[in-house]
C-alpha cells in the first residue's frame, strides 16, 4: 500500500469510522481515479467525482479541518507545533478535535462560532511563552499569568463576559497545539482529567476579575440547585462484571459457602491459602453484584458472607480487579519518585499557617508517606481526624474507647514513648474495625483505607476529600473525566466532569516545582 493510500485510509477513517472494508477500499479507489496524486489533491475533488455524495462531504470536511490544524491561517504569528510526547497523548486530545458533522450541508456554508475561529494571539505573548513552546517546557508561572491575560484580553474583544463553555473551547485550542506546554499532565505522560481544567480556572478567573465591577458579573450566577451524586462506578473498569464462563449464581453461592467453611475451620490465617485466592477471584462477580445491591448491604452482613474480603490481602486484590491497578505497588512507586520533591516544595513554599506548623514538627521516625499526608491536609485545610486517628491500643480497646466514625478511618498504631515508630494499623468504617494490617507500614495501611472507598462503593469524607482526590489523581493515576468520589459543597468540583481546583492547582504547581527538582 503506497504511502497516499495509507493516508487516505486514515483520513477517511477519521471522517467514517463506521465504514466497512470494502467500502472503504471502493472510495479510496474511486478517488484515486480521479488523477490524485496526493492528499493536498483532495481540495480539488468534487461531489460529482464520488458516488456516495455524504460520505465525500464528511471526508471534505475532515480533510479541511486537518488542513487548519496543520496550516494556521496566515497572520498569526505561532510557534511551531510541538511534537506529542506520548501515544496517550495523542489519543486523550484526538477527543478535543472537532468531530464530522452527520448534516449534508457543504462545510462552506455552515456558520462557526467566534470561540472556534478564535486565533490565539501567540504574537504577542512573551519570550518565555516562546522559548517554553520551542522547547516543550512548561512555562514560568510570571509568562503564564501574562498569557492567560493576553488570552483574555482577546477573547473580550468578541465578548466582554465569556461562558464556560466558550472558554473551555479556547482552552481545548491551546492544549490541543501545545499539550507538553499548557496540559495538566501526570509524570506519566497522560493527561490528568480532561488536560485543560488548570488553564480554565485561571482564565476564567481573570475574566471574572475584569468584570467584578460590571453587570456582568452576576451573570449566569443562578443554581438550579440540582447536584448529582458521585457515581460508584467511578474509576472502575469491572464495577459490574460478567458473569464467568462456565458459572451460573448457584454455582459461584456454592463457591462462597465453600469460602465460609474454609474461614471457620482456618480462620484468618487462610487467606494465605491458593485454594482461598482461586475462590475469591472466581466469586468477584457474585461479591460485586452484593455489594451493589440496593438498597445497599451493611458492611456487617457483607463481612457475614464474604470474611475473607475483610483481610489486607484481598482488599488489595478486590481492588485491582475493580480497577486492574496494583494498588500497593502504584503507590510505593509515586511515594519513591514524588514524596521527597512534595517535601522539598512545601519547604520552599509553604503555602499556609498549618504546613508551617507541620514542616516545624518535623519528620521525626515517621514514614516518608506518613509526612508528606500529613503535609497534604495541612495544605488543603483538612484535619488529619478526618483520615487518620493514631491510637496504641488493641482493636477491641478502640471500639471501646472511641466512638468511631462512620466514615473509613485509618488507625496506625504506635508505642507509648513519643516519636516511636509504628508497629501496625488498623482501618475502622461504619464504626467498627474491619481489617487488621499485617504489615507494619503506613503505607500499607493508607493503600487498604483508599480501597475501602471503591471497595465498597463510599463516597469521601467531607473532612478528606481533597487529600484523599490528590491521592486518586497524583498517586494512583486514576482520572475519570466524569463524576466525583466527593460530595458536592465547597471546595469541591462542583463542576459535573470537573477535577477539584484546589487539587488541580497544587498537581500544577507541583509539576512546575519538580521540573527544576533533582
């Protein structure tokens, strides 16, 4: 296949992705048989060359659309487009291009808004915007905020208070060109939410300063007061699972009798056992459709029936197979290759009282992860109650002696003399201790409380929610781009498909920090 072909194919791909082989293979022949020679030949074929007239219409149009990408209109002056550091990239911003229109109309005559023909003025932006793009760099915070009131200031020229969604158009445009520059991205590469929700904030920022003292600023300010709940399927790639070959419901209730025999005669200590793990993995499906059964069974009936559920190793696993992420390992990694740089940040730039307070208190024999969650809270205003309550005592004298939260709480344990270091931990939720760690680490711990949220369908604590989001997006890398494990309310994403500012904001200035952070 020549190079013309090949390139053809994926326009036409692009323009009708559901178009069959030999279809496809008939309209690539039949362009072809028009004398082109080359795919800028494509402006040159009209509908009368083809047969199928809306299927020509759809790849016109694409083909335009590729041209402006390619070729910006003459008289802005913009830096070259910078290459895409990764195929993720490159897959999560294909997205943000401008999809083919089902309508037979000829593309000349449809109408554009001002936001999609908005040309960001690259001219009159700084040397450092400049030499940012060149190098596929992320720009200093001073040449950022003078490029989003360049950005601004342009876009009020069309309109003096822009909605949302015109500035999310814009937004998408910059990212699109210069993602490596302008995206909030992960260490990984991929984007962190949608890729643009830094940028928004900002810009829309400034464009509510520019009119805090015009009518406009109470415009669109009305709620309908309608909030949608977090979504338990959040984050999940197996929320409900098929049902496993071979397997009926009476098949797999059998399997977890056979699991509750195992527990009263080998207690659990029988986790560690081969034959326990091929049940439990078998049963995921029949745990899954209990646990999300409505209305919803309590976490003491769910322990009646699944006890091996309740253990360190197969909340690991449970959430692995939710999610296909080794929770554990993820999170081992990010602490190792972001933990002393969040420490270091803090350090430069405490941004509050609380982090003040914290950073003098020290790391003392504490866990690197200990301190930096510790550093997190502090930052985001959160008491450490509301995640972590330290205790010295056996699980039975927490009951006892503390009347637990209903919300999941971790409790590392420790010795009597100050500052020494953990011997264990034990997570509580709906007021009772659950699991027991048997590792005598934090971060084992911490990995066990953030699975009991997708475990068991929980949204997060008012009192951590912003922590507990860093920890899903910077940490463990998950990043929907819809729905929330937080509820609604201050502080929080109140955006529907929205990340949280105030964890967008710190990812982003910790982005920038670590690219001079050895």
């Amino acid at each position: 296949m020549s190079a013309v072909d090949e390139e053809l194919r994926i326009i036409i791909l692009r323009a009708l992705p559901t178009i069959s082989e030999d279809v496809l293979q008939r309209l690539i022949n039949k362009i072809k048989s028009c004398g082109l020679e080359s795919i800028e030949d494509l402006k040159y074929v009209t509908v009368e060359d083809t047969v199928d007239i809306l299927q020509l219409r759809k790849l016109l149009e694409t083909t335009m659309k590729l041209e402006t990408l390619r070729h910006p209109s003459p008289g802005v002056s913009s830096p070259s487009p910078e290459p895409f550091s990764s195929p993720s990239i490159v897959l999560s911003l294909s997205n943000l291009e401008s999809s083919s229109t089902d309508d037979c109309e000829s593309p000349s005559t449809i109408r554009k808004t001002w936001p999609e023909t908005f040309q960001v003025p690259w001219n009159l932006m700084p040397q450092e915007i400049s030499s940012a793009i060149s190098n596929s760099k992320r720009p200093p915070p001073a040449a950022w905020r003078q490029m989003i009131r360049i950005v601004a200031d342009e876009m009020r020229k069309y309109e003096a208070n822009p909605m949302r969604s015109q500035c999310i158009t814009v937004c998408q445009k910059i990212i699109c060109q210069y993602p490596l520059s302008f995206a909030d991205l992960q260490n990984s590469g991929k984007l962190l939410g949608t890729g643009y929700t830094s940028l928004l904030i900002q810009l829309k920022n400034r464009i509510e300063n520019l009119n805090r003292n015009s009518s406009f600023r109470h415009h669109r300010s009305s709620q309908d007061g309608l909030k949608r709940g977090p979504t338990d399927a959040y984050g999940c790639t197996r929320y409900q699972p098929d049902l496993p070959p071979e397997e009926t419901e009476q098949t797999l209730e059998q399997k977890r009798q056979q699991l509750e025999e195992i527990y009263l005669r080998d207690g659990v200590q029988g986790v560690e056992r081969a034959e326990v793990q091929q049940l439990m993995d078998t049963t995921f499906w029949l745990q899954c459709r209990q646990i999300n059964a409505l209305p919803a069974p309590t976490l003491t009936n769910l322990r009646e029936n699944w006890p091996y559920l309740f253990t360190q190793k197969r909340l690991y696993a449970h959430f692995e197979l939710l999610t296909d992420i080794k929770v554990l390992r993820v999170l081992e990694l990010a602490m190792e290759e972001c933990g002393r740089a969040i420490v270091e940040f803090f350090k430069q730039k405490p941004t509050n009282e609380d982090v003040r307070a914290t950073l003098s208190s020290g790391q003392r024999n504490t866990e690197l992860c200990f301190f930096v969650i510790q550093l997190l809270l502090a930052h985001f205003s959160e008491h450490s109650e509301g995640l972590i309550q330290i205790e010295s005592t056996t699980a039975a004298d927490v009951e006892r002696a503390l009347p637990l939260p209903a919300m999941p709480r971790l409790i590392p344990l420790s010795g009597e003399a100050p500052d020494c270091c953990l011997y264990g931990w034990m997570v509580s939720t709906e007021g009772w201790i659950i699991c027991e760690g048997v590792q005598p680490s934090f971060i084992s711990g911490l990995v066990v409380l953030f699975s009991t949220f997708y475990v068991f369908n929980l949204q997060y604590d008012d009192g951590a929610a912003a922590t507990l989001e860093f920890i899903q997006r910077r940490f463990i890398e998950i990043n929907p781009e819809r729905g929330t494990k937080a509820a609604r309310g201050k502080g929080k994403a109140k955006k529907k498909g929205s990340v949280s500012p105030p964890v967008s904001s710190l990812i982003r200035r910790l982005m920038d920090f670590q690219w001079d952070f050895v």
